[in-house]
C-alpha cells in the first residue's frame, strides 16, 4: 500500500521554513539537508496551526 504524501501543502512547509530560519537550507540542499530536529520543529509547528484551525472552527 502507497503511503499517503502530501497531507501538508509544500507553501505551508515553506513558510514554516521560513519562520523557523531554515529555509536557506531548504533552497540549498533541498529537505533532506534539514536536520532531524528541525524537521521536528516543522512538524511541531504545522501541528500548531492544524490544532488552531480545528479550535477556530468549532
């Protein structure tokens, strides 16, 4: 069975990049140049977002 990808849109990734002072490294070496808790970091943080829109709409 395929995993399913793409659940995060790569704009999303990318600004969080961005936020998080990463996205240099992701221009240069791509997200495998990322290390891994950065990654966690991203993650944290999209995981933030998600749980904010779930709270704003109920």
């Amino acid at each position: 069975m395929a995993r399913n990808r793409g659940l995060m849109s790569e704009q999303l990734k990318y600004e969080i990049a961005r936020e998080l002072g990463v996205d240099h490294i992701v221009a240069t070496e791509g997200w495998g140049g990322v290390s891994s808790r950065d990654c966690g970091r991203v993650v944290a943080k999209a995981i933030e977002i998600a749980e904010k829109s779930l709270a704003r709409q109920m």
